[in-house]
C-alpha cells in the first residue's frame, strides 16, 4: 500500500489550501484514515481522522471550524481542506491510513508554509 500526499504549497494568512491523499497498492479499504503535521523542532501531531465510511470526523481543537476532512472511497482519495490559514499552521503534513490499530501506512509528507 502507498499513500501520496500532495496539494501543499507556499500561502499567505487567510488563504485556503486543499491536501490530497490518494492511496494505491491494494484493493481494501482504510477502517480510518488521517491527516497528522510535524512543524519544524516540534513532535508529529492528529490534525484530524475520518471513519471508514466518512461519517465520523474529529479534528485538533486548534484547526476546529477551519479545516475539514473527508473521503472518497471509489478514488481511493482523502481531503484535508484547510481554510483561513495561519503561519501557525506551517508544517510538514502526513497522511495515515490504519487497518487495525497496530496496522498503519503513511504518506511522505507534503510542506504547508503559511506567510504573515
């Protein structure tokens, strides 16, 4: 399985970037998948996670309202809309597709940088 990130890019504060995440290599479905980012000196943290179906959503209280998550099965693709950016947001973004919890594949990352 190889997830591939893409989408990132150089912005300024306030603009709307959207994150792709499409996954190839098999033909089962993710139980869930998600969008995690790794700022510059600082850990890898959730950013958001998508049930299987799409039906369930939870984001990080800091891009809650902004940013939105979500699937589309017959593509084999994920989304991460990200809107009113801010330099806080500037990271690497990754994403995850899990089987079961011990069971994960993840993307190469793909840079966000958000100018003042």
């Amino acid at each position: 399985v190889q997830l591939v990130e893409s989408g990132g890019g150089l912005v300024q504060a306030g603009d709307s970037l959207r994150l792709s995440c499409a996954a190839s290599g098999s033909t089962f479905s993710f139980n869930s998948m998600g969008w995690h980012r790794q700022a510059p000196g600082n850990e890898r943290e959730v950013v958001a996670f998508i049930t299987s179906d799409g039906g369930h959503s939870n984001y990080a209280d800091s891009v809650k309202g902004r940013f939105t998550i979500s699937r589309d099965n017959a593509k084999n693709t994920m989304y991460l809309q990200m809107n009113d950016l801010t330099p806080e947001d500037t990271a690497v973004y990754y994403c995850s597709g899990w089987i079961t919890p011990d069971e994960s594949y993840w993307g190469q990352g793909t840079q966000v940088t958000v100018s003042s």
